[in-house]
C-alpha cells in the first residue's frame, strides 16, 4: 500500500512539474514512435503538446531524423532511444532539458553523435549509454550536472572520450565497462562525488584514469579491473571510499601513483592479480576497516608503499605473490584484528622490517618454499588465534618469534621438512588450544619451548623421524586433554617432560620404534583418562609412570611391544587390582595379559626376609590380615597408601588388621615396636 502511494504521489509531482507556465503536457500512458512518419506527424497529432507525461520510446529501423520532435520540452518517464538501424544524429530533442524517469540510448549502430542534447539539464532516473558503436564522445551532456540514478556507459567500441558529460555528482552508481576505444577518463572533469559506487571495468584501451582530477569521495564501492593496457591511476585526487576498494586483474598496472590521497577506505580493500603491479606506492592508507587482500601480484617484491599502514581491523591476506622476497616497506604495520596469512610465496627468505605485534585471530604462515627463517617478527607477542606454520620446505628454525608469550588457540608446526629445531618460541608461555607439532622430517630437538608451562588443550608430537629428545619442555607442567607421542621413530625416552605432573586427557604412545623408557615421565601424578601404549618394538621399561594415581586412570592398553617384559609398576598394579578396564596382549613374556601382570604385582608384594620374622597374611588379602611373628604385644600399627596417606592407625596391641572397608590397592603397613620400624606391603584386591 505504501508503495502504491508512493508512486501516485511521485506522478503527481511529476504532471505538476510538466504543468508549469506554457507547457502543455500530453499522452499520460506515453507513446512508442515506431516509424519516421510516425515522427514526423507528431505535431499534427498532438497539437501544442511539448511535454509527454509518461514514457516516450523511439524505435523503428527507418528512422532517421527526430525533426518532428523539436516541440518537446520534457519527458515525465523514462526516454528510450533504441534499436534504431539508420539514426546518425539526435537533432529534434534540443529543447529537452528535463527526464523524469530513466534515459537509454541503446544499440544505435549508426548513432554518431548525441550533441543535441546540450539543453538536458535533469535526469530523475538512470542513464545508460550502451551499444552505440560508432559513437565517438558524450558531447552534448555538458549542461548535465546532476544524475539522481545510476549512469552505466558500456558496450560502446568506438568511445573515445568521455568529454561531454558535465555531473558533478551521481546519486547512484557510475559503471564504465567495456569500452575498448576509452583511454582516459577525461570529460569527468566536473565529477566530485559518487553516491553509490563507481566500477571501471573491462575497458581494453584504458591507460590511465587521468580526467576526473576533481573526484574525492565515493560513497559505496570502487572497483578498477579487467583493463588490460591500464599502466597508471593517472591524477585522481581521490580521499576517500566508504565502500570496498578493489583493484583487480590489471595486467599493465605497475603502480598506484595517483592515489597520494587516499586515506580512508570504509569496507576491503582487494589488490589482485595484477602480473606487472611492481610496488604499492600511492597508497596513503593508515588504516583499513575491513579486510586487506594482496593476491597473485606476480611481480610485487615487497610492501612498500605501504608505510602509512598501521591497523587491519579485519582480516589480511598476503597470498601468492611469486616474487615477494619480504615483507619490507611496512614499518608502522603493527596490528591485524582479523586473521592474517601469508601463504604460497616462492621467493619469500623472511619477513624484512615488519614491527607486527598482535594478530588478535588466527596467523597462518604456509607454503612459502623459499623462507629460511621468521627473523622481522620480533616484535611479535600476541596471537589470539591459531598460530599455523606449515609446508615452508626451507626453514630451519623459527627465530624471529623470540617474543612471543602467548598463542590463544591452536599452535600448529606441520610439514616443514628442513627444520631442525623450533629455537624462536623460548618466551612462549602457554597455548590456550592444542599443541601439534607433526610431519617435520628434519626436526632433531625441542629446543625453543623453554618457558612453556602450560597447555590447554591436547599436546601431539608426531610424525617427526628424526626427533631424538623433547629436552627441552622442562617447564611443562599441565596438559589439559591428550599426551600424545607417535610415529617419532628416533625418540628413545621422554626426558624433557619432567615437570610434567597433569594430564587431562589420555597418555598416547605408538608407533615410536626406538623409544626404550618412558623416563622423564617420573614426576607425573594425574592421568584422567586412558592409558594407550603400544607398537613401541624397543620400549622395555615404563617405571616412569609409578607416581601416577591410578583413580583417575579410565582404560590401558598396552599391546604389541615386544621388548617390554615388567609392567609391575605401582600404579598399574593398583589399577588393575582394582578391577579397572585393560588390554594388554602381544607384549613380552611376564607383560602379556592382565592376569601376568597381576600374578606379577602380587609377587612383587612377596618381599625378601627383612630378619624380623614378621609376617602379613593372606597376602593379597581381600579384607583382614593378620600380622604374625611378633615377640611382644608393646606396637603400634599405621596403614598408608601409595600416596603416603595415613589410613588407620593401632596401638591396642590388636595383631589384626581390616582393610574390607578399603579400595583396592597397595597399602604400606608400618609396625612400630620400641625404637624398631618394620614396613611391609600388603595387597588387597577382591
């Protein structure tokens, strides 16, 4: 309904304004003009009309003049000039200095020149110049100053210029696309502002965008792409674009001089595929609040030219750029509020001057085959995201990121075949994801991750064939979820995790055909979750895990590793005495079930003759015991556990002990007589 309004309220405003002193409006419904006697009869049949209130439309393959016109003053709709085979010129329309509505002059082959048209002063509509072959200029636009729609000029082979055209501003976009013949942009001398966007597109001829030297704002988007012999931005005194700025797939672009003056772009910025684009001077930018794309420029060497850049408040892309060797020229670029990546650069060794210190999302570093090193992000402390280093095929250690503290997600070292150690990383202090670090054919040592003390997520080092220790992740206390270790097949022990006490997740071992113990292990107490150790051909000993607290074991395997023979260690014995879920098969003899490894837990607890002659029994026990062998009824007895933690404690002199009330497990007894202490070991499991 409103719509409907509108429209009867826009008519009558219309037919009000074709009403004014000594015109005489007519045809409301309009008239299409199919003939040339159709033209020339006009003034006959409409008698002192010189105002048609609604659409007027010339189409006819045998019109050749507009003569018959000269009257009109004024269009209501829209002024449709098209399809006409034999018009050459537009004479009989110099009186109109009003169009209410939209004017096309479309697919006119034999169309010259639109010079009659120098009294059109208003246009309420679009205006669309297209297809018009032999049209060579826009002269007779000149008292046009001010377009209320879109203004589109494409298809035209042989427009040379776009002198003619007097707007100052457009209300809606401006389209120049695919006029092979256009060399510049001279004609838009008067234009100042476009208040939607403005593309230039396509146009093979196109050199430069010298002619619109008075043009500084536009309010939507400004695309430049696709022209072919463009070589420079010409003499734009463009500020600023409130839109998305793109540049994309000019193939003779080599600068960007002429847009010194460009400081503010309201959306992204794009700079794509421009094969000969050799540096980025002229752009003034300090700041880009949307995303900043700079894709497959095949011959940009570095950034300069962007030296006033400070801030991407999105994301920045750095892609493909064969013959980037660094990232010099961007010395104030300290700030990526988005993700940033850089990726797939050939010729990249390092990173040259930059003084990033924060990328608040995710930071890829990947597939650039040439780059050696991280040197020119020292700067660099703050990663909210992912930090992604992977398939650099010539890097040998991550120096550059000496100051790094923090990584808030994910930290993923993958596929970098000649690194040998990961020295760079030695201020990091906690990851707030995962840590991976796998498929570095190269990588020796662990050295780098000195101050890393936590992490949140899951801890994985695999597939790395040359990794002969994890020294040094002293620091390394917490893992919040998953320890896993596999297919590393130089490890031989786990020294380096010896401030390791928490595990939140699962220890995963396998695949690891030299590892020989489990030592650097020793100070883990906490496990919750599963313990999985197998296809570990040379591991012979894991004592290392005899601190840990069987309560928050959830499942073990332990299965095909043929070297390991003694799985009597504490912590498992009380696990599976306590009935808890195992797997373990495929072993040496004496590790080769669950029923071996108990039977040897329980001789274990069958100590030597200590001289006392005290003896606990049954030993295992599924509740009481009883001590015999004492000589005299002055003792006491305490109870502890693994833990050291005092359970109960006698000194009635009673010689039975009840443990029924008890979790299964081993317990310490201790017999105090005098000044004499005998502890003995004692298993209940029901």
């Amino acid at each position: 309904m409103k719509s409907i309004l509108l429209v009867a309220f826009l008519t009558c405003c219309t037919i009000f304004s074709l009403s004014g002193q000594g015109t005489h409006p007519c045809l409301p419904d309009g008239i299409i003009f199919g003939t040339q006697e159709s033209i020339d009869s006009f003034t006959v049949n409409y008698p002192g009309c010189n105002a048609i209130i609604g659409d007027l439309t010339i189409l006819g393959n045998d019109i050749q003049f507009l003569d018959g016109l000269g009257i009109l003053t004024a269009v209501g709709g829209d002024l449709v000039i098209t399809a006409n085979g034999q018009l050459q010129r537009l004479e009989g329309l110099n009186g109109v200095d009003s169009i209410y509505g939209d004017f096309a002059i479309a697919s006119n082959p034999s169309l010259q020149t639109i010079e009659a048209l120098d009294s059109l002063k208003y246009i309420g509509g679009n205006l669309t110049i297209l297809e018009n072959p032999v049209l060579e200029s826009l002269e007779g636009l000149d008292s046009l100053s001010f377009a209320a729609g879109n203004v589109e000029i494409l298809y035209n082979e042989g427009l040379q210029t776009l002198t003619g055209l007097g707007v100052d501003s457009i209300i809606g976009n401006l389209l120049i696309q695919l006029n092979p013949s256009l060399s510049d942009l001279t004609g838009l001398d008067s234009l100042h502002c476009v208040k939607s966007s403005f593309d230039v597109i396509e146009n093979s001829g196109l050199m430069s965008l010298a002619g619109a030297g008075r043009f500084h704002r536009i309010n939507g988007n400004l695309q430049i792409a696709s022209n072919t012999s463009l070589v420079t931005i010409g003499d734009l005194k463009l500020d600023s674009v409130f839109g998305n700025f793109s540049i994309l797939e000019n193939n003779s672009l080599e600068n960007f001089l002429g847009l010194d003056s460009l400081s503010y772009v309201g959306g992204n910025v794009a700079i794509e595929d421009n094969p000969a684009l050799n540096d980025l001077i002229g752009i003034a930018l300090d700041s880009v609040i949307g995303s900043f794309s700079l894709q497959n420029n095949g011959s940009l060497s570095d950034l300069t030219g962007l030296d006033s850049l400070h801030c991407v408040k999105n994301n920045f892309l750095i892609i493909g750029n064969g013959g980037m060797s660094d990232l010099s020229g961007a010395e104030r670029f300290h700030l990526v509020k988005g993700n940033l990546f850089i990726e797939d650069h050939d010729n990249m060794t390092n990173f040259g001057d930059l003084r990033l210190d924060s990328v608040l999302g995710n930071f890829l570093i990947g597939y650039n085959s040439g780059l050696e090193d991280l040197l020119g992000l020292d700067s660099l402390n703050f990663v909210g995201g992912d930090l992604i280093i992977t398939q650099n095929s010539s890097i040998d250690d991550l120096l550059g990121l000496d100051s790094l503290d923090m990584v808030g997600g994910n930290l993923s070292i993958l596929n970098n075949t000649t690194m040998l150690g990961i020295s760079g990383l030695t201020g990091l202090d906690s990851i707030g994801g995962f840590l991976t670090i796998s498929g570095n054919s190269g990588l020796q040592h662990m050295e780098g991750l000195d101050s890393l003390r936590f992490i949140n997520d899951d801890l994985t080092i695999d597939g790395n064939p040359n990794l002969q220790s994890l020294f040094p992740l002293v620091a390394l206390d917490s893992i919040s979820r998953n320890l896993i270790i596999t297919g590393n097949g130089s490890l031989g022990d786990l020294i380096g995790l010896d401030s390791l006490i928490y595990i939140g997740g699962n220890l995963t071992l396998f695949n690891n055909e030299n590892l020989v113990s489990l030592d650097g292990l020793d100070s883990l107490h906490n496990i919750w979750g599963a313990i999985q150790i197998f296809n570990n051909d040379a591991l012979a000993d894991i004592r290392a895990l005899q601190n840990v607290d069987p309560q928050g074991i959830t499942d073990v395997v332990i299965e095909n590793s043929q070297s390991l023979s003694n799985c009597v260690v504490e912590s498992l014995c009380n696990y599976l005495a306590g009935g808890g879920a195992a797997a373990i098969s495929n072993n040496a003899d004496g590790c080769n079930s669950v029923d071996e490894v108990l039977t040897a837990c329980f001789v274990a607890v069958d100590e030597p003759n200590d001289g006392s002659g005290i003896v606990l029994y049954p030993n295992p026990t599924s509740g009481v015991i009883e001590v015999k062998g004492l000589r005299t009824n002055a003792f006491s007895i305490n109870v502890h556990d693994s833990h050291g933690r005092l359970l109960y404690s006698n000194s009635s002199g009673n010689d039975t002990i009840d443990l029924s009330g008890m979790q299964d497990g081993l317990y310490f007894i201790s017999i105090i007589s005098g000044e004499q202490i005998i502890v003995k070991r004692v298993l209940k499991f029901q």
